[in-house]
C-alpha cells in the first residue's frame, strides 16, 4: 500500500482570486457516501500515487473510492489497490467528465465537469467536485429552475445564482469546500447539456445584484409568491430594503399559485391548544382568519402564532393562507408556493415570455438594486 501525494489541509482565501475561477462543491451531501465509484464519462483522468505511479482513467474506465479506518481505500482498473488520506481526480484534457454512483445506489445525477477531490470524513467520504465557475451556474439554474423556459428568465436565474454563490463563497470553508448541493445552500445536480441554459449563464458571465451600498444581495426567490411577495422580516425577522412586498400579477394562473387543505375541527383545535390558544374554542367563528394580503401572524381573539411557524408545523406550501370553519372540517385557502421573499420563478417566467428582460424582471422583485460585473460588487471578506 501507498500514500497519496495529494494529501493537504485546504485553506480557502476570500480574495479577488476567486472571482474569476473555480468553485469547490460537495456532491451527495445528504447521502453520507461510505464509498463511491468513479466513471469517466469524457476525456481522460490521473491519479498519481506517492510511489510516482500514474494511473489513468479513459472514457469508460472507472474507480472504486472507499472509506477504510479514518482513509480512503483507491481501486482502479487493473492497477493495486492502495490507501491514502485523500485523492484528487484531475482531469487532462479541458473536456473531462465523470459520474458517481454512491454507497451502491443509481446515479441520481448526471454527468460533472472538472476534478473530483476525496476526503475521508467521520466513516463518510467528502466528494468535491473543483468545476469552472460558469458551469456551476448553470446547473444551478437547470437544478433550481428545470428546463424549456424563455431565455431571458434563465439569464434572470443565472444571476441569482450567480449572485447567491459569491456572497456565500465561504459558507462552508471550515469544512474544506465552499458550498454544498443541497437546497441548504443551492441545489446543483451536475453540468447542463441544455444550450439555452449554458448560453444564457454565459451570456450573463460575471453578472450579479448589487444593492445602493454595491454590497451583494440576499438573492433569495420561490417557487410561487401568491400575488404577493413576503417583505424579508416576515421570514428572517430582519428586513432588507430590496426584499419588500411586491404586487405581482404574473404568477396568478400558475400552477402553483393557489392550493387548500383539509383538517378536521377538533384536530385543529387539538393543534392550537399545543401551541398555546387557551380560549373558549366552543364559538367556532373565532377560529376563521382572512387577511387581505400577508401577515406576520395568524390571530384567533387574542391569540396570535407565526404564520412561518404555523406553515412549517403543519406542512403547508406557503405561509400565505386564509382559515375557514366549514362544518366539522377547518379548511385552509392558501396561495402561492414557498417563502415568498424576493424573486416569484412563476411570475418570473411569465415576465420573461411577454418580452421582459432579466434586468427588468429583477428590478421589478428587488427593490433598488443595480445589475454590475462582480468585480466592481463589494466582496465582504
């Protein structure tokens, strides 16, 4: 058995360097990955080895990558196994792709682009994949936003995403990569085939949302506001001037803009009385609440209860909704699909195909930004 020469402690520097070149994204988060294979998909792959052994990995030729006592345990092609502390994949030829399946299950996602670095973490496997800025947008926007959509939406999206990874480039830099692939920080599910994706991330390259003070912005958006976005306080408790309440008359006749559910009355009342309503729940009229726009709180006499609070404890798609005492049956009339602060995707599709540019669309959702290069934007370091 050998050791790798790979093995390093990462340090990630937030300077003007990272602008301009790669991101470092933890794949499989949420799979604590015990081992993984490795398969090049395109191009070709090198691993060296601290005995100066090169092994290299062709189109079709794979790797098995484990966790063995705190390390990694490396088996490719017909070449000894060997363990290490940590191995890097590097791709040679500018054209290098690869896929992963872990822990023995099918590929959920498709192809990567770039390097692959492992690191044996606490009986799982840290895979990060190093990949060129631009490429990561755009599977950002492929993952966040799907695909056959106006381009001018995707442009739109690529800025946020854009926007969104440089202002958390550190998030995770204790943890040896800058962001993950889970919704915790951005869904990413590999690189994009899609043309019109890839061309409108690069068509928007270096491009992000600023506010007055050219500092980032919490690029925050959802599925479906409602009618209505949420001003930020109404979910984060602190408010942001770009992320006020917005009429939006794009999203109503999306697919997502309205939805009910059905509780029975004594579960309901079953339900406020463990969060706290200690009234005379015998009149059941007190219970019915219909806000003319959002609120913070849901009120029943003098109760009141987090709508944002209320909409996680009972699994609801927004925290935007009306309460009806019908019968034996207390049905909830909600409207839109998410947080609801900052950017509607709905009405933001619908902007984009009646002819709206992204910068119009996201002027019209952030109040007051400026679109600007990331260079000239206010990096906090």
């Amino acid at each position: 058995m050998v050791r790798n020469l790979f093995f390093s402690i990462l340090i990630i520097i937030s300077s003007p360097s990272f602008l301009t070149g790669q991101v470092r994204i933890r794949l499989f988060t949420s799979n604590d990955p015990s081992y993984a294979v490795f398969s090049v998909s395109a191009g070709r792959y090198e691993i060296n080895t601290y005995s100066g052994q090169t092994i290299i990995l062709k189109a079709g030729e794979l790797a098995m990558i484990s966790e063995y006592n705190g390390r990694l345990a490396i088996k490719a092609r017909n070449s000894a196994a060997f363990e290490c502390d940590s191995v890097i994949f590097s791709g040679k030829t500018g054209n290098d792709l690869f896929t992963l399946r872990v822990n023995g299950k099918t590929p959920l996602r498709q192809h990567y682009s770039g390097d692959l670095q492992c690191i044996p973490d606490l009986e799982t496997i840290l895979l990060i994949n190093i990949c060129d800025i631009e490429s990561y947008v755009a599977g950002v926007v492929k993952a966040e936003g799907g695909s056959g959509k106006n381009i001018e939406y995707f442009k739109t999206q690529a800025i946020i995403a854009r926007t969104y990874m440089y202002k958390y480039f550190n998030k995770h830099a204790v943890d040896r990569y800058n962001l993950c692939d889970e919704t915790h920080c951005q869904a990413f599910n590999g690189i994009t085939n899609d043309s019109l994706i890839t061309g409108a991330s690069y068509e928007t390259k270096g491009l992000v949302a600023v506010g007055p003070d050219s500092t980032l912005i919490i690029s925050a958006f959802h599925s479906n506001c409602g009618g209505e976005t949420s001003p930020a306080e109404f979910v984060w408790l602190t408010s942001q001037p770009y992320l006020k309440r917005v009429t939006d008359p794009w999203c109503r006749s999306s697919r997502n803009a309205s939805w009910t559910k059905s509780i029975s009355f004594d579960s309901w009342k079953g339900y406020l009385s463990e969060i706290g309503f200690s009234g005379d729940s015998s009149d059941s009229l007190i219970f019915n609440f219909s806000p003319e726009s959002r609120v913070n709180d849901y009120r029943a006499d003098s109760f009141t209860y987090p709508m944002r609070q209320m909409r996680t404890d009972l699994n609801l798609r927004s925290a935007f909704f009306k309460i009806s005492v019908e019968g034996d049956s207390v049905i909830i009339h909600g409207k839109g699909y998410g947080h609801g602060v900052g950017l509607c995707q709905e009405g933001a599709m619908v902007m984009a195909a009646r002819g709206y540019t992204f910068s119009q669309i996201i002027d019209f959702y952030y109040s007051g930004v400026r679109i600007v290069d990331v260079k000239d934007a206010q990096v906090i370091k």
